[in-house]
C-alpha cells in the first residue's frame, strides 16, 4: 500500500515516541506517522523490575496510545530502506510511505560478546520486546543458577531482582576491577557492591567469562580465573550498540562510528533526516569526543530537539553534548550519576579538585526513616566550573541528582555552589545548615 | 570580664552556626565567638514536629557542639549594646567582648498582632527557645480547642501536627481568601486545604481574629464574621519581624526598615559589621525590592557569603537577592515553591506565561506508593526567562523544587529547559518522556 505523511517516526521507544508527541506540539496542522517494529514494547528503564518488583510484568509496556488519542497515527510494522532521493520508506509488509521530514529513532541491540558457545540456549541478551522478556522471566523463575555477564547498570538491576527469586543463586561477573565504573568513583561504587553481597549475590571483578558450556543449552561457564560456575540461565549486561543499517544502506555518514552522526539539531547529513535516541551519535557535553552513552534521559532530551526543529530550526539548542545524567537503585540504596566521574575527569586529563560531604536526609537526624545522604562534586581547580557528581543515599536522591544536573548543565561554578538557595524541611531534605551540595562545594573550594 | 575574639558572631540559630562554620573554615587562624542567648534554642523547621511527629520533641535542638568541637568559642549570653568606635559588645552579665569582625545573626521575634486581648494566657506566640516549646507543647496536649491564627506555611504545619492529638479541635483562621498565599497559587493551596480538612481542621478564610475573650486566661475568640469560637488555645503564626534594637542603638542604617540594611556582601553600613540571616534586609531576586522572606534557606546563604567574605571579598556572589524556596509539608503531601508565583509575578506586573504538568512519580504509575506530581512553572512572556515555580506530590518534590530554584538562580530560558536532560528511574521519578519541569516548560513554550 502507498501510504503519504509529513513526518514519519521509526521507532516505538522514548525517542520516538517524545518525537512523536514534539512535532504534533509544534506543527499540529502536519500529519504524523510513528511506525514501531514491535506491537508491544517496554519502557526501557522498567525492565530489571518485571523480574520482582512489579507485580504485573506486563505493566510496563511502552504505550503509544496517547499519542494516538493525540491524533499521531501508529502503525506496527518494520522500515526496510529508505529512498532518500524519492523520499519514501519501504517496510516489511510491502508498504511504502512517502515522508517530508524522516526521523531516525531505531534504537540498539544489545551487544553478544565472541565468548565459545554464547549462541547456547538459556542465554539472555535484553532485547526490548514484551512477548520476549515475559518469557524470560519465567524462565528466570524456573533457574537454579543465573549468571550475569556485565556490572553495568542494567547488570546491576537485574542482580537485584533476580535476588529476590527464592532458591535462585545469583551471580554478577564484571571484568574492570569494580560495577558501575562509568558512572560512580570507587567510594559509591562499593556501596552498590555491598548492598549486593548483603542480598547474597555473589560479585566477581576482575573476572571474564571464557566459555559458555554444555550441550544445546547453557549447563557451566568457565570464567578467567579458571574457575567453572553453574549455570542453566544467563544474562547479558555488557552494553548495546547503535541499530545502523538501516541509515547505512540510505547512505547516511555514520561519523567514527559510534551511531548516525548528526549535527547539534538531531539532523543528519540528510537535511530532511534526523536521528535520535541510542542510534544516534553522542558527544560528550565536555570534551565534545564520541560518547558511547545510551539513556532514555538523553534520548528523550534529543528527541525533544528534534521534533521541535523539523521544519525550522525555533528550539535553540543550549545544552550540547549528553551528561549522562542517570540514577540506578540496589535493594534501599539509590545511586545517582551525572557529568564526569573523578576517575573520567582524570582520564581525560582535567586538572580537578573534588569535595565530599555527608548529612542525613531529614532533620534532626533522629526522624523516622532519615538516612544518610553521600555527595561528591567534581570541580575543574582552574576555572572552578562543575565537571560531575555523584549522590548516594534515600529516595530523594533521584532528583538530588538532577539538582546536579542542572547545576552541570548550566556550568556553575564551586564559588555559586557554595552560597546555593536551597527549599529544605525537617522530613524531606537534610538540614540548610549541611545541605550536601553546598557543603560539597565547600569542601572543594578549601582545595582550590 | 573583658575578653577579646578576632570575629564576633551574635545569635545561634541557623544564620549564626553557619557564619561560625563558614568563618572557621576561611579563616582557620582567627578565633572565632559565638554568643547566643539561649542554652537550648531549637532547629526552626522542625519546632511544628516538636508536637507529634517528633518522639523526642528534645532531640529537635539547635546543636553548637560541632562549632566548639572545630574551635569556636560558644558562650550563653545576650549582647546588649555595641560600641563601634571601640568595636566592643557589652552582654546582659556585663562582660565587654572586643571584635576585629562582628556578625549579628540575632534573628526575628514574632508578630503579637494588636487584637484586643491578645496577652491572655493560653495565646502562645512562636518563640524559637527550648524549654518555652517544650512546655508549650505539653500546654497544647491538654487543650480542648485550639484556634492557630494565620494560614502561612507556619501556621498550617501547626494545624497539621494539633490535628494528631486526639480530643482536640483545630481551628486555622487565616484574613486572605487562601492559605499560603505567599508561595503558592490557588491550584495548589487548595490541595493543602484539602489536606487539613480532611483531617479535620476548621480552615476558616476571609477572616480576622477581632478579639481574645476571656478572664486572665483564653476562653473565646471573636470573628470578623460575627462568630464566637470556644478556644483554650491559641497560636500566633502571622509571621516576625527583624530583630533590630542592637543595630539601631549601634547607629546602623535599617534601610527602608524591613531589617538592618545590607550590601550584597552582607556589609552594614560598618564595613566591620555584618547582618545575616531574619535580622537582615533581604531584596527580592527579580524585582531587587524589600523583600521580607525569613527562611533558613535564604539566611544559611547569607551565612556563607558573610562567612567568607570578612576580612577580604574572596567569594563573589553571583545569586542576588532571595528567591524564597521552600517547602512544606501536609499530611502527605509535599508542595515547595520557589521564585515568583504567578499571582505576584502579575502583581508585580510582569507579562508571564505559565506552564502546567503533572505526572505519576514513579514509572510506570502502578509501582507501589506512585503518587501525582504537580508542577507549575512561571516564566517572562518575552525573555523566556523563569521567573518561579511550584511543585506538589510525593517526598521527591521535596529535592525537584531544588531542581526549579536551580533553574531560577541560573536564569535558565523555557527552550532550555524543554530540552533539559535529566536522571529518571522507576522507583525514583516520573518517566523521561513526561519529567514534568519539562513537560511544563513545553506547556509554556506552546503559550509564548
């Protein structure tokens, strides 16, 4: 069937769909069109917790029904290619649908590392599919002995709630020398790897898998060390990688790599084209280098700039670059994350100081439920600008980082910091007197 | 006895611990007095909870030990006049103290509001001394009906906490049409009101308090309305006022009279005097006008900047003027605000444009414990500049108002925040695709 529209939209995650719902926002007289390869898929970040947490797996599909009751029309099927001189989509069920503007938010796949026997039944890797993760989760349910390949955050989540799967043994393998080393210094680092332990998950570091073994189906796994673990159920957790092919073929630049290249405004060396979300290249918000960052805060943030832009460029773009702004969360304890690690600003050669603080998240400490709140900031000792942080402690964590985050974004100083206008109350916020921020920043100034 | 200290600070709430704190920290070589005039003074925020939140009401003390463990000098004692020329304090027990730098961190007193009767016994104004909450408390445990004039922030944490003592009736009597008139608009004030009633609170507005009826001791109180109400209890929050007297009899200018006046370095009109904290003018972020908030958030601010600023400006203050964040609590429900609100931000006759969002806080909304975030977000028509915002839903509102007074002090634009990039995660925030500052802020750009 030939189909027409004005925008088309690949892609049914947050990327696309926040494309979706900007352009309709912006440009509410053109036809939109979203077309998703899956009927139902998941909101990414809900996955880990179909294992334990939610009582019904199935909650967490990632709906488009609002944007259909917003007049977007939403059709399952799969792109194939795309015509660019033609300006036309041809899909898997034979179709083709001819577009004014095109954006690309095709996603990743998750990455299969070349380990023997890999391909073997029983082996998970996390693809964004309800019919598949429901499967594999009764199947988790039915384990003896999972492993988990990858200390990451997604490895991390699914440890967790894998723990909570009675008479499962639980088993985490990371190469580096800790989890979560992209994203947290080794002091918060060993927070998650406590809390971990302390559910009876065993934590191996430094440590590579080998081997898959066993017949058809996963029964060991050989590791670095030369130890053999049991296993009859694997997940992998060791990253994703940009879906491109569909831009290679339309001959699209690809830049180093690292996803579609696309200018700061989403678009791609087609003028008409834009890619957003994990399959399109990512720039550190610091250094400007290729940032291999895939998060749903970053992709629902390129998406808003896209479809914002489509036919005119009226959004100025302000924030550049991702800051991998992310919060994870292991059995009570949330961990947060945004801008340069101490150990990344290191790496990249940044002359930094960095300042610590504590105080619990309620006043007087002694309120029901108070605990501890951990910050750290990353200062450039120069120029005194914020490079990163770090927060680790109770629920209000999850937005005490994006106090952060948007410290970062708007590149305030240690000296601003330190002198920060703060809401607090006795049973939300640690006390004005220690707000964690603000002594953080204290700390660091002393450095400077 | 005459003693002698390089920096003098007067008063030991937050304001003052927070110079000492800061004083030390920059100027480790100085010796450094504190002199407060209770032994016990308590924590501001938490005097509400002293009622029944607390187990301990005790525990809700404003400590020093940390301040003398660091090195300062803590003396129980009343500054009663100052000689500048001799840069000398002479106290209630006749000691004379020599400064090098003096700090008056003395604070406010409460408004006695001039109602016929108003001295009763049984009327309790709000002071922020130990042993008078203490007994005052135990005072409220035994009433039968107890009426808090004045629908502030104050006086509506007050109803809160009375309402969970059992036997006794609450009354709130507040003169304007709403409670919280100062912080919030209507939307969200009347969420709080229907906190309090629902927990059985008589909110009265639109009404005045003409007199305290009684013999020594309150028994009625009469309404503008025309009603008598019975009342054995009584609790002023209608607000305070500076505390001045010292300054004055010293000769310092007061401005327009709304606190000791202040340059942006928290300098009197003695350049070796400094006034922080209630006791001090405050100018309003955005209008530059007096402004008469009195918040630990806004006097732990000027406690840094003073702290640090003494003996040379080495902390360039780049937040000018208050901008009243803060945040309350009502039976469950968070609401913190932060800036200009709409109705001020018209009054003040800017031309504004507001944004509206709301969405579950966790994601998906059916985890357990999601609760409805509101946010509201006040921006220049023009400029795009934020001008405020307001938040109400769950604990994590509690940080996200941190988030939005960020946004405010940083004079972010509506477009940047559209596109803002930002952690989210399951249990711990709305999802990426409907964070409300964002989604707000597109609310608003739609209207610009």
């Amino acid at each position: 069937m030939k189909q027409q529209t004005d925008v088309l939209i690949i892609g049914g995650g947050p990327a696309g769909v926040v494309s979706a719902g900007t352009a309709k926002r912006y440009y509410p007289g053109k036809k939109i069109t979203l077309l998703k390869n899956v009927a139902d898929g998941c909101i990414p970040c809900g996955i880990p917790y179909m294992i334990s947490s939610l009582k019904d797996p199935a909650g967490n599909r990632m709906s488009t029904d609002a944007l259909e009751k917003n007049g977007v029309t939403v059709s399952v099927d799969e792109a194939v290619s795309i015509d660019r001189s033609g300006k036309t989509v041809f899909t898997k069920n034979g179709d083709t649908i001819a577009y004014e503007k095109l954006i690309l938010a095709v996603g990743s796949k998750p990455i299969i590392p070349p380990i023997p026997g890999i391909e073997k039944k029983g082996v998970y890797p996390v693809y964004k599919d309800m019919n598949y993760l429901l499967s594999a989760v009764d199947e988790f349910k039915k384990g003896k002995d999972v492993v988990v390949i990858g200390g990451g955050f997604i490895g991390v989540e699914f440890a967790d709630e894998l723990s909570r799967i009675p008479n499962l043994r639980v088993t985490l393998v990371e190469m580096c020398d800790r989890i979560l080393i992209n994203s947290f210094d080794s002091e918060f680092s060993s927070l998650a790897e406590e809390k971990l332990r302390a559910r009876g998950v065993r934590v191996l570091t430094k440590t590579a898998v080998q081997e898959v073994m066993g017949g058809g189906r996963v029964e060991k796994i050989r590791l670095s060390s030369g130890e053999t673990l049991d296993a009859d159920r694997v997940i992998l957790g060791v990253g994703a990688s940009p879906l491109t092919d569909l831009a290679c073929q339309a001959g699209l630049d690809l830049g180093k790599g690292k996803g579609i290249w696309v200018d700061e405004y989403m678009r791609t060396v087609d003028p008409d084209i834009y890619a957003v979300g994990d399959c399109a290249g990512k720039r550190d918000f610091y250094t400007r280098k290729d940032a291999s960052v895939m998060l749903a805060s970053t992709a629902t943030a390129e998406a808003r700039i896209a479809g914002a832009n489509l036919y005119k460029l009226i959004v100025v773009r302000e924030n550049k670059g991702t800051i991998a702004a992310y919060s994870t969360y292991v059995d009570g304890l949330v961990m947060g994350s945004a801008g340069l690690t101490e150990c990344t600003a290191r790496k990249e050669n940044f002359e930094i100081v960095s300042g610590s603080a504590q105080a619990m998240d309620k006043h007087p400490g002694t309120l029901p439920g108070a605990q501890k709140t951990l910050v750290k900031l990353i200062f450039s000792k120069n120029s005194g600008i914020i490079l990163g942080g770090q927060a680790a402690g109770g629920i209000s964590c999850g937005e005490l980082i994006n106090v952060i985050g948007m410290a970062i974004q708007q590149r305030v100083s240690c000296s601003e910091l330190g002198t920060l206008q703060m809401a607090t109350h006795p049973f939300l916020t640690p006390a004005p007197t220690l707000y964690p921020v603000v002594t953080a920043a204290f700390d660091a100034a002393g450095k400077m």
